[in-house]
C-alpha cells in the first residue's frame, strides 16, 4: 500500500510544512526557471550529509513538495510530476528547502526512507573513478524491480 | 598571484590524478551529456559533507579536471572554460570523481580552498525557506569584489 501523503504538519522541519500558498507563490517567483521550465534539485540526507540524488523541478513539482513536505520532481523520461515514492514508499521527507545564489539550483534537505536511487542503492553517485574505471561504492539494498523507475 | 596549476599528482585522492588519457576518454565515453554537451556537476566538501555548489561541465572541463585534479567547469554565462579559482585563488581540489546512476550527473568530493560562492560565502545554498521567506544561513567571508565572477 503507498505511504499516506498529504499536507500532514512536520514540526521537526525547518521550511514550514505545509508552506502557505503565499510563501510558494514568493519562492516560484525567485526560481530561476531554464529554457524549459526546469530547475535542477539536489536531495542531500540531512543528517549524514551524502548526496542522494539530483533531479528536476517545474512549477508544480516545488510547488508539491512544499505542499506536502515531501520530495516531488518532473519526470524528464515519462514527462510527468514524479512524486517520489508514491509507489515504493521510498520517499524524502523535507526538513529544509535551499536556493542558490543565482536561484538556479534547489537543495533539498532530506530524510530519505529507504534507498533514493531506482538501482536500490541508498544514493545514485556509487560510481567513484578509480585507476581502473569506475568502482561501485554503494551496495544494493533492495531489488530494484520494487522500485518505481523514475 | 595565481596559484600554481597542473598535473601535479595528488597522493590523498580516491580517484588518479592525473588521470591517464585513455581513463579520461573512458569517462566520457560514460557520460551522458545533454543537448548542449554540458552535465550538472555538484560539488561537495569531501569532509563536512556541505554541499558548495552546482555547475556545469563540458567534455573539455571534465577532462581538465582530470588532467589537473583541480574543479574546471563551463561557464554558461562566458561561454568559456572556467578554471575555477583560476584568479581568486578559492581552488577545489578534486578527491573524488563520482557519476550517478543514469550517466548524466557528476558529483566532485573536493577540498575547497577558501569560498566557493561568489557571493564570498563559503556555498551558494545559503538561502533556505522559513516561515516569513528565505533567510541566509551562511556569512560573507570573503569581500566578492575579488571573486572572479562566474
């Protein structure tokens, strides 16, 4: 069964969840969107400080992830808001919302329940150049067929 | 003064710096580059686990990196290659060189030197969401006056 999501109050965030309308309305205003509505969003584990994953947002997406306090992006290959682990129940719940000095990039401080990465990894950078190519840092800790490909 | 620059090598990286020619045109041969030949690259401090910045690589700025062991990226805005730390000296030592999972994202662990925003703050993601609007979370260390504008 798919988690339960939804405008549920996280007092433990540092970013009001749920963020007023007013307050979503201010931060899509200072986003600076790309040629094709997008804005690329780094999922960073709050606690441990490992980068999870980086994937893209338009409008809706920050807007649902503000909304519900947790993480939501567009899905470039099915072209689509992705909500992620809507499906699996791997979902990130968002402790702290973060722009850039240029307002191009979000980051997203997260608490990310079981793995973030489709491959079931924990995070999708196990891949760490190494004398003879890439090594594989990251173990899998779930099967990947359980996953939402995104 | 500039500081020195080049291939010297670096005993404490994971990943061989510098790196042989043939293991550079292995990697980019493994990387997914976009419509415009550029990949997002994040950068974290191999240490703190802060994440610093989010730039973009070329096939040219990949390969310098690699060669010289220290952050190169493409500057959209100069349309050139951007050695970064080049004039102000705020260099990033490469320790790592990640890919993600699909190819299209390069995360750097580096050592940086000095800030890495040109704001003079030690990251760029120092505006995170509160109730009343962002608010910045990391001081001006550095006057931006001698930051070389990306």
């Amino acid at each position: 069964m798919p988690p339960t999501r939804g405008s549920t109050a996280n007092p433990t965030a540092l970013t009001p969840i749920p963020a007023p309308s007013a307050l979503i309305e201010s931060v899509l205003a200072q986003i600076a969107f790309d040629a094709h509505g997008l804005v690329p969003a780094v999922a960073q584990q709050h606690d441990s400080g490992e980068v999870l994953m980086v994937a893209w947002m338009d409008r809706a997406a920050v807007a649902e992830t503000l909304k519900t306090g947790e993480g939501c992006y567009w899905s470039r290959s099915r072209q689509k808001l992705w909500r992620k682990g809507e499906t699996s129940g791997h979902t990130q719940r968002v402790l702290e919302f973060c722009l850039d000095c240029d307002g191009d990039t979000v980051l997203l401080k997260v608490a990310q329940t079981g793995v973030a990465c489709h491959t079931g990894r924990r995070h999708c950078f196990f891949r760490s150049l190494r004398a003879d190519g890439f090594a594989e840092t990251a173990a899998v800790e779930v099967d990947p067929a359980t996953i939402y490909r995104r």
